[in-house]
C-alpha cells in the first residue's frame, strides 16, 4: 500500500460521480452586504451603489463575489467539525477511520454572472476524483469536489472547484513531535 493503490478501494471509487440534488442557500440582502463592506472594508461602488451598478450595465446594486461564494461554506459543519449538509459529499465518503486530519489542497472559482440582492440561489455539487498520494505529510487522499450556484432560472452563476486531502491523524501527530 506504500503507493496508496490499496487505499482506494471500490467502495471509496463508487462515490465518483455523486451529485447532490439543488439545495436552496440562504437568501443574502443588502443588510449582507452592508456587514461584509464592515467587515472587509471592501466599499466597492457594485455592491454599494446602485446608480453605480446601473451605469455599469447592471440592474442595480450586485452582491460581492466573495460573499456570494461564501454562503455554500456556511453551511458546510456543525460546531464539531461533522457534515451538517448533504451538499458536501466530500465529507460523506467512507475513508478509513484514521484518515481525520483535513486539509484545504486547492481551489479554484470562475464567476460567470452577477448576483443580485434578494435573489434566492441553489448549490448542487459533484464529486470527480478520488485519489491516493504521497506528500510530506504521508500517504493522504484527495478528494475533489466541482460545485456550482445557480441562479432561480437554473443559469450557473459561480462554478469551483475544490480538492480536501484527508491524511492519517497518527502520521501528523508524530510529525508534530519532532
């Protein structure tokens, strides 16, 4: 198993390809906005002004892209660190049982139309690749997840794409030691 071979089993294989159905998000609103421009200090005119946004050749006023591709995280844990929602498969996969040490291994987000305040949006994801690696912190899996927000017309309007690896608690608690 040093290459990781036996550690994707057929079990583990079978969940590529999941999907989960288009699970509703919470409804941001300007009073969203308003706290993330406090919070970030980010007082881009497209989300604070809304004759702004309308000479910039949008409806009105849209909501940060930022905020908007926080919210499917937001849901993501309860305060013990277990999957609250179905729309993570990532978390659902049986891996064995001392593989509990998460790590982000890369994400990447592509913004293809505006979101306005109000709007009331889905999240469905996919799981794609499941695959063994050796990295400096050991054998880990990688498990990446393509995940999409769609608009109430059913129009994709965040897509990413994120890879957790997963490594062994007992191999980071020793390195940890040194």
């Amino acid at each position: 198993m040093a290459d990781g071979s036996d550690l994707i089993t057929a079990e583990i294989s079978s969940w590529i390809g999941r999907a989960t159905p288009p699970t509703p998000l919470i409804v941001m609103t300007l009073s969203d906005v308003r706290r993330y421009v406090d919070a970030t200090g980010d007082r881009n005119p497209l989300w604070c002004d809304d004759d702004f946004a309308k000479a910039a050749g949008y409806q009105g006023r849209i909501l940060p892209p930022a905020l908007v591709g926080w919210v499917p995280f937001s849901i993501r844990e309860n305060p013990d660190g277990s999957s609250a929602e179905a729309p993570d498969l990532r978390r659902q996969i049986p891996v064995p049982a001392n593989y509990t040490n998460v790590r982000n291994a890369g994400s990447e987000t592509e913004w293809l139309q505006p979101v306005y305040p109000g709007e009331p949006l889905l999240t469905q994801s996919c799981l794609v690749d499941i695959i063994a690696r050796q990295g400096r912190a050991g054998l880990g899996i990688y498990i990446t997840q393509e995940e999409q927000i769609l608009n109430s017309g059913g129009e994709t309007v965040m897509r990413r794409r994120h890879t957790m690896a997963l490594f062994p608690a007992a191999k980071l608690a020793g390195a940890a030691k040194e």
